[in-house]
C-alpha cells in the first residue's frame, strides 16, 4: 500500500511527547554512568594521590554527553533518508528544523570530545591542573587521546557539511552527512579497554561495529519520535523504513557486545569465565547492560508488530510513550558503556 503524506499540521501533544524523549536519553545516561562509574571506582590507595571529585564526576558525565551528541548527529543525519525526497513540500518543514540542529549536535560532539581529552589528562595527573603541555604529552603517547582528537576532526567535518546543508538544502547528499558521522564514531572504541592479543583486531572491529549500530538504533528512534511523530502522513512513511534499520541494529549490537564483552573478558590475564562476570567490576557491568539490551527487545519488538501495522493505517497510537521508554533503556545502556571503560577487569 503507497501512502501519501497529508500537509495536516503537527499534533501538539506528540510535540510535547517528543520534547520528553529528547530530554529521557540524556538524563538517563547521565545518571546510570555517574551511578555506575561510582560504583567501579577503585579504593583509595595510602600514599596514591586520586582525582578529585570534579574529575570523578565530571569525567563521566562528559564522555556521555559527547556519545549523547553523536547519536544526535547520527540520528539527525538519517531523516533526509527516512523520509525520502520525493515530497519536498511535506518533508522540508521538518527538515528546515533538523539541519540547524545537525550543525549543533556536531559542534557539541568536538567540544566534548576535546573536554574529555581534557578530563582524561587530569585523571593521569590527580592533583595538577592540566597544562597544555600535559594534554600535548596525552595525545601524543596514549592512543585513547588520540582517538579522541580524531573523533573531534570528524565532528568538526560533520559540522561543516552540515553547514553546507543548511544553506544548500538536498543537494548535499544525505548520504554523506551519514557516512562522516559514522566514521566519526570509529576511534570511539579505542577510549575502552584494549585487548593485547592476535585478537585485538577482532575485538576493535566488533567495537565498532557496536558502537555505531547503537548510534543508528538510538539516534534514528530519537528524531523519528522527536521530529516525525507529529506528523502522521511523514510518519506512516518514515516508521516502517526506520523499523528495518533497527532491527538489523538490534542483532549488530547485541551479537558484537556480547562478543566484545566476553571476548574482553576471555583474553585477558588472570581473568576466568563465568566467575568473573559476578566477581569483576567489569563483569557485573557487562551483566547490567546485556540485561538492558535484553529489555529494549520486547519494547521495540511492541513498536514494530503492533504500533507499527496502526501507524501505516493512519491510525492513532501511543507510539511516543513507548519510543520514550525505549530510548530510557537506552540512555540507561550508554551510562553502563561509559562505566565500562573504566572499569576494572580483573
């Protein structure tokens, strides 16, 4: 069945829901990678100086805000594809919105990706201000400031590009928004535990993968709850599309967490499989979020089988309220993620 996207003007209560879902996935995160990160902290050690309460804190509230701004990017890069080009006059009014916000998202991404740099430098360095030197020192030697650095070029790039969209529209391809703000995501991984093995190639590129298939997954359901929803007709042509990608997503992420987390795990020293995922810091944090992504099945499982077949009709649903309770899922999912990079295996 072809559907036609009507001009009816947005409904105002799906606005106010889609406001809410903007503001679940941050906060969500925000609180799960303090609550979690406090939780893996290692005890003080006699004689040790430690980071201060403003670089314990700090340090991971501002990790996940630099993942809460790729997934932004992300999922703001998608819509020009969710909702097709062949209807500008139904789909511009939405994309006039999105566009600006893209350009922002991405400028957020690099400023936070420099921070956590930053914050990083004074971990390393507890009781001493970060100088420039010491910063320099940290990309230079320690390849999780470089990664970092370059996660920031890629999303100065996707600033600049999607600065050409806003001022040349569609003519610059949607396609390559998406592609640099994935590739931005790339060196993400490298800020995590490493594997010092034959394995270690593996293990990065099932990272990666996971990285940005969660990117895909959260960013993509974010804006279709946020600036599609209140549009009915863009929506019935929008959902079905983003239901395909998110359930390829689903299997990426969970099939290369668990083969990264385990496979972490596995390879590393000293470390014994099952014991350690109850015995590890880094083992009961793999446990919270495999049982997270476990959660986000059924919730989307419900959004495709059932919302989905009313939204194509053009009916009514409360399609925001569960897309907010999925996406608190996953904010609460990427707090875990942040804790996990820190924590420790053994």
């Amino acid at each position: 069945m072809t559907v036609t996207a009507s001009p009816a003007p947005p409904l105002s209560g799906q606005r106010v829901g889609g406001r809410l879902v903007a503001g679940v996935f941050p906060v969500c995160a925000i609180v799960a990678a303090v609550a979690a990160s406090s939780f893996s902290e290692q005890e003080a050690v006699p004689g040790i100086p430690m980071p201060g309460p403003l670089v314990s804190v700090g340090l991971p509230v501002v990790r996940v805000l630099l993942d809460v701004s790729a997934v932004a990017v992300v999922g703001l890069s998608l819509v020009a594809k969710l909702l097709g080009f062949d209807r500008p006059e139904y789909t511009e009014p939405v994309m006039v919105r999105v566009r600006p916000l893209a350009v922002m998202a991405a400028w957020a991404w690099a400023i936070c990706a420099l921070l956590t740099i930053v914050f990083q430098t004074a971990e390393l360095n507890p009781g001493a201000v970060p100088t420039f030197g010491m910063i320099a020192d940290y990309v230079g030697n320690v390849g999780t400031g470089q990664g970092l650095l370059f996660s920031a070029a890629c999303a100065l790039a996707a600033a600049g590009i999607g600065l050409m969209a806003v001022r040349f529209g569609e003519k610059v391809p949607a396609e390559l928004r998406v592609i640099v703000a994935l590739f931005g995501l790339l060196p993400i991984p490298v800020t995590g535990h490493a594997v010092n093995s034959i394995w270690h190639d593996p293990i990065m590129i099932s990272m990666e993968i996971h990285v940005m298939g969660a990117a895909a997954w959260a960013g993509g359901l974010l804006v279709t709850a946020v600036f599609v929803a209140p549009h009915p007709g863009l929506l019935a042509m929008a959902l079905p599309k983003f239901s395909r990608i998110a359930s390829v997503c689903l299997i990426m992420v969970a099939l290369s967490g668990l083969i990264t987390g385990l496979g972490t795990m596995a390879l590393t020293p000293g470390v014994t499989l099952p014991d350690a995922l109850l015995t590890s810091d880094y083992g009961l944090l793999v446990v919270a979020k495999v049982t997270l992504v476990a959660l986000l099945v059924p919730l989307a499982a419900h959004i495709r089988f059932r919302l989905l077949p009313a939204v194509r009709k053009g009916r009514a649903t409360a399609l925001v309220g569960w897309a907010a309770a999925e996406v608190g899922v996953m904010g609460l999912a990427y707090g875990v993620a942040v804790a996990i990079t820190r924590a420790s295996i053994v």
